[in-house]
C-alpha cells in the first residue's frame, strides 16, 4: 500500500469520507441534545455493560476492546453492501456517544474519560464507514457495467466489469486497512492510557 494510494483513497472518495463525518457529528449532537429521550433505549444497555464489567462477564483487555472494536469496523465494511446500512451503525454509536457524554453528570470527567482513545476510535469508525460507502459504489458500478454489455461471455462480461471498477474495490480496502490501524491504536489507548491521561488531566482542570 503505497502512499499515493492511501492519499488517492481519500481523495476519490472525497464525498464518502465527509459524509460519514457528518453522519456521525450530527447523531453525535443529537444524541447529546435528546438524552432524555433515549434513556429507555440506551439506558438498559449501559446498565447491562456495567454490570457484566463488574461481575467480570466481560474483562477490560487489550484483546477484548479490540475485537469488539475491530468487529464494527469489518461490519461497518461489509455493511455498505445492502444500501450503505453501514451508516446506520455509524450513527448509532454516535447517539450513544451523544447520550452518554449527556448522562452522565460529570460531563467534563466523561469527556476527558472518552477523547483519548476516541479520537482513534471515532476516526476509525468514520473511515470504515466511508470504506462501506466506497465498497457499495464498486458494486454499483461493476453491476452498471455488467448490464449494459451485449453480445460477449459470461466470463467476458464479468471481466470487463471488474476491471471497470476495481479501484474503487481497491480503495475500499485502503480505507478498511486505515480504519482497522487506527482502531488497533485506539484498543491500546483505551486498555492503557484513557484512565492515566484523564486523571492527570481531571486533577489539572478541576
């Protein structure tokens, strides 16, 4: 993967990658400013985490954090083959980013509790959706392509329209690699600096 390529990836899909941004910005804000009216939605979900944390169902590992992690990216990915339904999960963690940065009545402890690891995280998750994104237009335009060809072999027809749009597969794969690299530093900030770094940093502001 070269550079070229990577800056390639991004700038072809240009639109892709800032319209994930703003999907996940805006349920974001949302989220934040409707917490009232997600609490009998989310609520039960943050309860059953906390629980299954204390009682030790589930271990804040390294290994943990990034598997699930690293689980949304590839759904994320694969997702933007059924109507880009990856923007759908994208949204989805940020109402609940939303609604637990507004939750919680130490807004500035959350916070500080959240941006070390997220801004890895949410970065990753905004390129995997926008990966999603450049996936589904490979699909449109190799299945655009097939339909219009005449008079050739099944294998001739599904050439030609590979061909025809395999560099948007490829960058959908750029893009799936970033996002992936970024969600593995973002497992390791969350298992071994977040608390560290919004502690001294709580201590400092308040």
């Amino acid at each position: 993967m070269m550079l070229d390529d990577v800056k390639l990836a991004f700038t072809e899909n240009k639109f892709a990658v800032v319209s994930a941004i703003a999907i996940f910005f805006i349920s974001i804000v949302l989220g934040y400013v409707l917490e009232s009216y997600l609490y009998s939605f989310f609520n039960p979900v943050v309860e059953d985490l906390t629980h299954k944390v204390q009682t030790g169902v589930i271990t804040i590992t390294f290994q943990s954090i990034f598997l699930n992690n690293i689980k949304i990216v590839f759904q994320m990915f694969l997702y933007g083959l059924i109507l880009c339904f990856s923007a759908v999960i994208l949204a989805f963690n940020g109402f609940f980013a939303g609604y637990y940065l507004a939750a919680n009545d130490d807004f500035l402890k959350t916070f500080l509790l959240i941006v070390p690891h997220g801004i890895f995280e949410f970065s990753s998750c905004i390129i995997a959706c926008a990966s999603g994104f450049v996936l589904f237009n490979f699909l449109y335009l190799f299945l655009k392509t097939l339909l219009r060809q005449d008079n050739a072999t099944v294998k001739q027809m599904l050439s030609v329209s590979f061909e025809s749009s395999s560099v948007k597969l490829k960058q959908a794969v750029i893009l799936l690699i970033i996002a992936s690299i970024l969600m593995t530093i973002a497992g390791f900030f969350e298992s071994y600096l977040t608390l560290p770094i919004a502690e001294f940093l709580y201590s400092i502001l308040t």
